[in-house]
C-alpha cells in the first residue's frame, strides 16, 4: 500500500471480512486437563449518513452489502461493538463470570472488551457461547435477520500465572449487522455499551491507509503492577516486596477518547455519534490486552498486499514496540496480537534477561516467519502463537528468577559492607 493511497474504511472492512468468510481459522483442541473454553463476539455495523436510506425489507448477502448505496455513502460510518464492565480487568478469563486479571494501576482507565464469556455445559458450541453471551450482556439478538456470522478469528489460549497455567482456549466469532436502523439495546447491570468508530482503531494501526481525522485513536500505554502476577492475592508484604524488586509491567493500548454522558440512563447513547470537542466532558477508553490481541488480528485482514507467498502482509502494521527480544523480526506480520499481550519491565535489567533467555522464543518466531514467506502452508497445522507465547514466558520466568537471586546477593553483599564498615 503506498504511503499516499488512502482507502476508505468500508473498503477496508469489506476485504477483512472477505478474508475471514474464506480463510479456515486455526483451531485448538481442548486437552484433557483443561476443558474449559469460552467465546466473544465481534459485532460490527455500518451506521448511514444523515441522508434518507431505503427502507428495504429485503436482506441482502455479504457481497451485496457492500454494494449498497448507503453503505458506501462517504458519510457511513463503520463502528465496532465493545462492552465495559464494572470491576472488569482485561488479562484475566473474559466475560462477567470471568476470573479476575492484574489492574492496571491508574484506576481511571476505562478498559473495553467485547461481549462474551465461558462456554456452558449446555452450550451446543462456541458461536452458541458467543450469541448467548452477546444477549445477556447487550440484549442484542445475533440470532436475528439483521446479523450474519462472517466466521471466526483464530483460537488463542488463556493463561495464567505468566503463561505456566492454562485457564481455556477462547474462540472469537465476527458478526456484521446487515440493516441500517439501530437496534435497541439491554445492557446487563455493571455493563456500558460502546460503538466505537473503526476508524478510530485503523487510524494508529495503519496510519498510511486511511485520512487521519477527528476520530482517530492513539497509541498509548498501560501499566500493570507485576506483584498482581506474581505474589498471592492477599499477602500484602510479599506484593510490596515483588513490586520493589521488579517493578511493573507496560502494555501497549489504543486511546479512544469519547464523550461522558451518563450511561446509566442512556445506554445506547455510549456510542460515538458525534466528534468529542475541547469543552465536552471527555473520558478515556483504553483497548488493550486480548481485546486488542483480537482487534489487531481483524485489522491484519484489512492488509492485501503481500511478499513472499500467501499471507504475509508487506504493508506494516505500526505497533508501539515489539516483544522484548523479538526486535527486528516481523511481529507485524505473523501475529500483531503477540504484540499486545508480551510485556516490557520498567527495570531495564528484566528486560535484559529475557532476552538472554529468549533463544527458543525468537528461533520460533524466525520458523513462523520462515513458514509464511514459503506460502503458510504448516501456519494452520501448527500452533505457531502457543508455541510462541509458552517460550517467552519461559524466558520471562527464568529472567525474574536471575533478577531476584541477584537482587539478594546484591542486598547480602551491602549488609555485609555495611556491617564490616560498622565494626
């Protein structure tokens, strides 16, 4: 894509959808040890301009809907269905039943996520979960002539415990919603609706296919206390002792700011229907975590171009940084969603250290880098991001473990000085 193309963002909707209703997603079986799964939905609309649009019953087809005139009207616009839940952190099981995740620290952060929760026992499946979960949540009926399921983003796992436990394999399922008239909404207790503009998560993300404008997103970051990781949840001295020795952790984030008006009231007004001006109360949405992991994939659709054989996008995605230890490879291109999930330490000798033990991570990322110049053909056979994911957090692991040893020689080794000069 050349630097002064600009494509529109229905345009660019329209071919990852295309990609997603043609391209199997890769599945991962549940082991034996671990069952459990869970599914979010997706859920996307193109909300007409002010002008008058055709009240026709008629549903059309995925390939007809982007024929329409009112789709493709300049003044349409795309918009992405995110919930935020009360007390909700991101890293954790998603879903109201969910477990709880490390918090960020600035407690004014508003984090988004999208509907969805743990598969049931009486589930006949994840796109069942999905809908059920989207209906609970939102009181939006995917069931409905107005949604079509375009398909399903690949599977990711949920761990825990820096990658060394399993909680569940999630499942996301993508859902466009075929009519221009707004649907009314029943968002559950705890829970605001929020139809963010696509635009305004494409603007940071490939910032050289789309005009820039009042809508867009930015880059930003958020901190996470590495004790809420790593130290029991109620042993308030080992967590301040972990937090001293370790610091924190910094995830990227896209910030979305929006209009404040009271959601308890308005639900469905939570959506971005005007542009935020300098003397409105604004407050801000931060995506990041999974649901960012999952957004970046879906806006990885958008990207046709490619080099080196099927599937590897030559057009960059531009992320905030890449893995510690995963600098010059292309992130970008054989999983953006790493990116979102693999931290960075404030202490710059954590980060060190990962990388010291990170051999087997980036021999991993090289290989699936390898696979996608050579056609993808082991991409789906593989499961190159678990593979991934379990190696740097190994690396993680194993790091912190040399921190803390050697933050206790270093503190042995001063009592010892201390002691000598005192006597």
């Amino acid at each position: 894509m050349d630097q002064g193309e600009h494509t529109s963002v229905v345009q660019l909707l329209s071919r990852a959808l295309l990609s997603i209703r043609t391209t199997p997603p890769r599945i991962i079986a549940s082991p034996a040890t671990q069952p459990r799964r869970a599914a979010v939905a997706i859920v996307i609309r193109v909300v007409p301009s002010a002008a008058p649009f055709p009240n026709d019953t008629s549903i059309p087809t995925l390939d007809q809907f982007f024929d329409l005139e009112w789709v493709n009207h300049p003044s349409a616009r795309p918009e992405i269905l995110f919930v935020r839940r009360s007390g909700f952190t991101p890293d954790g099981v998603p879903g109201p039943a969910g477990d709880s995740g490390p918090k960020a620290k600035n407690s004014e952060e508003v984090h988004l996520a999208f509907p969805g929760g743990r598969t049931e026992d009486e589930d006949e499946g994840g796109l069942y979960t999905a809908m059920r979960q989207t209906w609970e949540e939102t009181g939006l009926d995917l069931a409905e002539r107005d949604f079509i399921c375009i398909g399903q983003l690949d599977d990711r796992e949920i761990t825990t415990s820096l990658g060394k436990r399993l909680l569940m394999i999630l499942s996301p399922f993508v859902f466009l919603q075929l009519t221009p008239n707004t649907l009314p909404t029943d968002p559950a207790e705890g829970t605001t609706i929020h139809w963010i503009p696509l635009e305004s998560l494409v603007s940071p993300v490939l910032p050289r296919a789309v005009h820039r404008t009042a809508l867009a997103g930015r880059w930003s970051g958020v901190t996470v206390d590495a004790a809420s990781r790593l130290a029991p949840r109620h042993a308030a001295s080992l967590k301040l002792l972990v937090r001293l020795l370790l610091g924190s952790m910094q995830f990227p984030a896209i910030l979305i700011y929006l209009p404040g008006p009271d959601s308890r009231s308005q639900p469905e007004k939570t959506s971005t229907d005007t542009v935020p001006s300098q003397t409105m109360r604004t407050y801000d949405l931060k995506l990041w975590g999974l649901s960012l992991g999952m957004t970046l994939d879906l806006l990885a659709k958008m990207v046709s171009d490619t080099e080196f054989g099927t599937g590897y996008p030559s057009a960059t995605l531009q992320l905030p940084f890449h893995p510690v230890g995963g600098e010059g490879m292309r992130i970008d291109a054989v999983a953006p969603s790493l990116a979102s999930v693999f931290p960075r330490f404030s202490y710059p000798d954590v980060n060190f250290w990962i990388w010291v033990f990170g051999k087997r991570y980036r021999e991993v990322i090289r290989s699936w880098e390898s696979s996608m110049r050579e056609g993808g053909a082991n991409d789906k056979r593989l499961n190159w991001a678990g593979t991934a994911l379990s190696n740097f957090y190994a690396a993680v692991r194993k790091a912190l473990l040399v921190v803390l040893v050697l933050r206790a020689i270093g503190v042995l080794f001063g009592l010892a000085v201390l002691g000598w000069w005192i006597i």
